[in-house]
C-alpha cells in the first residue's frame, strides 16, 4: 500500500525518524529524516523490515503482537543509540500496522531540558504570583474568574476555588467587592483605577484592572491588582515618623552648629536668637542674594553677615565687610564701583577695582547702610536690579555675581519718611529681613555670654576669676545699652581691674545694686520652722532663676549645683517651665 502523496510530505517534514510496516512486517513508508541518519535510498518500500533495520524489527514484531503502544525503547541500529516509541497502526476499526518514532539522545535532551525550563518558568510566575503582598486576580474576555493569588483571598475573606469559573458579577452578588471593575475595563479596553470597599472583610482596596490583548488587538484577559489602603497609610505613618527621627537630627546638628557659633562669639539659648539663626541658615542654604540685618548697635551684626557667608555655597570665596559710616561721602562710589584711569584728578594709574569687583563670586557686607550718601543710594539700587554696574568713567558694565548683605542700626522707614533713604531701595533691601533683638531682651544668652567670655579671658590672662549668683544677677538686671558689646567689654575689664578672684563687688561698684523685684510687703507672720523657712527660700531661688534659665542645665549653672539636684528640687517643689 503506497502512502498518499500529502501524507509523505507531511511525514517527511518531522525532525525524528519514522518507519511503518503493515501487519506482516514489510515496510510501508520510511521518512527521509530516517534515510537521511542512516544513508538509505528512496525505494524502501514493500522490503521485509528485518532486511532494512535488524534491531528494530523484533520490536515492531512485538508491537503487533501486543496490540499496544510502547515507549521509551533502546537500540543500536547501523552503529547509532537511538531510543523509540512504538504504536499499533489502525485502520476502520482494526490493526493494519505498527509504526516507530525514532529519536537520537540529542533530541531527548532538548526536549527534556525545553521542559524543564518551561516547568521552572512556570514554577516562577506561580511563587510570584502566590508570594506577592498585593491581592491578584485574573478574568477572561467575557468576566469569568480565572485564577486569584492568596494575597487577594486574605483581603476578600474567601477561597479561590468558591470564584473561579464564575462571572465577576457573582463577586459583587456575593459582597465580596462593591464594583465589578473588570467589566469597566471591558467596556473602555483600557486600564481602570478605584478605591473598592469589600464588605466581607471590612477592608478598602485601591484596584487597578489591566487589559490584556492578544497579536489580533482583542482583549484575551484581565488583570486585576488590588492593595490594600490601610498598608499605605501605615507606611505613610512610617514616613512620618522617619520625618520626625530627620527633624531630630537635624536639631541636633543645628545644636552642634550652635556650639561651634558660641566658639566664635555668636551665643543662641534664648528662643528668639534660635528662631533667628534658624531663619538665618535657611537663607544661607538658599543662597539668597541679598538680605537686610537690622539690630542696636552693637548686637552682633556683623558676626551674623558672616555666619551666613560660611554656612551658604559661597563659604570658599571672599568675603568683604564694608562700614558705610566711615568711608568719606566724595570717595564712596569710587571705593564700592571703582573707577578707570583718568576717572578723576589724583585716579590712581591704570584705574582701581571696586568692592563690588574684588567681593567676586562671594559676599559683600555693607554695614551702616541707613549712612549711604542719597546719590550713591540710587546706583546701588540700580546695580541691585540690574545685577550689574558702570565704574566711574568706565563705559562698559561690570556684571555683580556677590550676594549683598546690608545692615543698620537706624530705622530705615523712619529714614524713608525724612526723605533720607531711598524707599525704592528700602523696599529692594527688605525683602529678606533679620532682626537681632537686643541683648536686654535676652537673658539667657546674658548669662552664656558672660560664661562664655569669662572664661575666654581668664585664659587670655591667665586669671581664675569667677562670679557668684549676686554677681550673675546684677548683670542680668543691667539693660545694656551696648549689647554685646557693652558685655565682652564689661567683662575685660572685670576680669583685668577687679582685684580678688571674686568680680562681684567689682561689678556691684561699676553697675550698682541689683534691682529688687523680689520685694514683698512684710507682715506679721508666725513663726515657721528653720525647715519650712528653707524650703520657700528655696522654691524662691527656683522660680526666681526659671525666669531668666530655659533649661535645667542653664539654671544648674545659674545656682552653682549640678543638674540631677536641679531635678530632683523641681520635682520636689512640683515645678516645670510648661
């Protein structure tokens, strides 16, 4: 029987070998991958199987014989290892023949390394898509429920075997969801997003259902991912506190920072010099090009133009202060723009470069700017605005690249309305305001100062001089007019002229007895108990030295004992600073 054209082109086409024999075992048709393995001609058929393939023969014998398929068959035939599967042929209803699938060991080993990587990849999809926190589930085209992931049965309270191979309309019928969202997705061929409340569990999912499409652009599947909202709002509550751990350590390193300014003289325990040097930074950081300091003399305004300078990006390149008050009126523009050669009688040969100019990519300080000369005002407003400035008798422009820092004691509004300072100025300068308060204002920074520069000049001066609670109360109780100032040079000349170690007398001579706030009229009292009598004399000296300390440390130092008595004396008398 001569096999169907089609059929052997069909036969011929496999990659594994074929031999089919009829019930008596004469070859019926030989494919030409196995002609082609062994080195055969074409006419084959119609010989005895046993003349052609000795080996394989008494196995398709055998075939026949049994009626049944074998499998996984091993022989040697014309010098190869190969390995077979054998079938009974059929035909209406009976055995005609038997056939062999012929397989050399490299095609076994594909295939079985093929599935095996096909199995691991499944293996993969299915732990991620098992272990994932977020709840999947997937539908096909016409809604039905086709597989659902352990995170989304926790967040629905079910199984997935109860859903799978019903429609999603059978989830919302069940109260399993309140919005069938694939369906929406259906219908609009394209993702859809929405808070989903579940009533079984009590739970609000935010869920997106993804379309998939197949080569032909028809949506073949959907998936569904669902999260739960109470996840995000304890990670959110996890940010929050990570904020507050960053604000913490940013405090402390502003606490470092004010260490590092007390060594320079710049002392912030009180709130309002805290507060400001806070806002100070901020606009180091910013970089801002220009910032107006105002303060009594003597506050420390140079001091803080300076901290600003070293804590912004511009901390590498100069920084030039510049007193307004003491540059004579005639010489002022000369000495801020410059000037060219011939500018003037008596320019210096070759011309000379403003403050401006040698200020560079840095900063420049202009102190006691209320004393800007009217005429001068009005070119520094305009090398403001335009970032730029004409030397005298120059005719090109000089571009600023400095951040400008301005500063006065006087009161510019005060000024602006005597017609003594520009207002368009007054208002270019205010912008980014900081306002020293004066030091009578602030008392625990008296007392650090004094700590601070006492200290300083006992090493100067090699001394051992101190100061008892009488001595740091008058102090506290002067409204230094001088500021700062008036206080380091207080406490030089305590610490050079006063003659024992103690400096209380020596400033109880320069300030005077301290004021008596403590007055209270007199009346006749009982007699209390040399205990009783100590403990309000002590509640006294607490509540006293609380009103000008912020801490328990301040006010250790303040009463010459240690903290932990501190402590323990405010809890005793049930006092705090809330």
């Amino acid at each position: 029987m001569r096999t169907p054209v089609f059929l052997t082109d069909l036969v011929d086409s496999l990659t594994h070998g074929l031999v089919a024999v009829d019930r008596d075992g004469v070859v019926m048709h030989v494919n030409r991958t196995t002609r082609e393995l062994f080195g055969l001609g074409q006419n084959l058929t119609g010989r005895p199987c046993a003349e052609i393939f000795p080996a394989l023969a008494p196995l398709l014998g055998q075939c026949l014989e049994n009626r049944e398929a074998e499998h996984n068959h091993s022989l040697v035939e014309h010098g190869f290892r190969l390995f077979c599967d054998l079938a009974p042929l059929r035909g209406n209803g009976r055995i005609i023949g038997a056939t062999a699938c012929l397989y050399q060991r490299w095609q076994l080993e594909k295939a079985a390394s093929d599935l095996n990587s096909t199995e691991l990849l499944l293996r993969q999809l299915q732990a991620m898509f098992d272990s994932s926190s977020d709840g999947i589930w997937t539908c096909d085209a016409d809604g039905v429920v086709l597989d659902m992931n352990s995170a989304s049965e926790r967040f629905k309270g079910i199984k997935a075997g109860h859903v799978v191979g019903r429609p999603v309309e059978d989830l919302v019928a069940l109260g399993l969801i309140n919005h069938p969202l694939t369906t929406e997705v259906l219908r609009r061929r394209e993702q859809v997003s929405a808070v989903q409340h579940v009533p079984a569990t009590g739970k609000k999912l935010l869920v997106t259902g993804t379309p998939a499409f197949d080569p032909t652009g028809q949506i073949f599947m959907v998936v569904v991912n669902e999260r739960d909202v109470t996840d995000l709002n304890r990670l959110q509550e996890q940010l929050l506190r990570e904020e507050r751990v960053r604000e913490k350590a940013q405090n402390e390193l502003k606490d470092l920072a004010m260490l590092e300014l007390e060594s320079k003289g710049i002392v912030a325990e009180s709130p309002a010099m805290r507060r400001l040097l806070a806002m100070a930074l901020k606009m180091a950081t910013l970089d801002t090009l220009e910032a107006l300091i105002l303060g009594e003399s003597g506050t420390g305004k140079g001091l803080l133009a300076s901290f600003i300078h070293k804590h912004s990006p511009r901390r590498d390149k100069p920084f030039i202060p510049v007193n307004c008050a003491a540059l004579p009126e005639n010489l002022f523009e000369a000495e801020l723009f410059g000037y060219e050669e011939g500018a003037f009688t008596g320019a210096r040969r070759g011309g000379k470069p403003g403050l401006f100019e040698l200020a560079g990519q840095g900063t420049i300080f202009l102190d006691e700017v209320g004393e800007l000369p009217i005429t001068v005002q009005a070119k520094l407003l305009k090398c403001l605005d335009d970032r730029s400035y004409l030397p005298l008798g120059g005719e090109v422009a000089k571009k600023v690249h400095c951040a400008v820092i301005t500063a006065t004691n006087r009161n510019l509004e005060r000024l602006v309305q005597a017609k003594k300072f520009r207002k368009d100025l007054f208002y270019r300068l205010n912008t980014f305001t900081l306002k020293i308060p004066p030091l009578r204002e602030r008392g625990e920074d008296i007392f650090e100062l004094a700590t601070l520069y006492l200290r300083r000049f006992n090493d100067e001066f090699g001394t051992a001089k101190r100061m008892t609670h009488s001595g740091m109360k008058r102090l506290l109780n002067h409204s230094f007019p001088g500021n700062v100032r008036e206080l380091i040079g207080l406490m030089k000349k305590a610490v050079i002229m006063s003659e024992g170690d103690l400096l209380d007398e020596y400033l109880a001579q320069i300030l005077g007895s301290p004021k008596n706030t403590d007055k209270v009229a007199v009346a006749e009292e009982p007699m209390r108990s040399l205990e009783e009598e100590l403990l309000i004399h002590e509640r006294g000296l607490l509540v006293r030295g609380m009103s000008v300390c912020s801490s328990q440390r301040l006010l250790a130092e303040y009463l010459g004992v240690s903290q932990p008595t501190i402590a323990r004396r405010l809890q005793k008398h049930g006092l705090s600073w809330d």
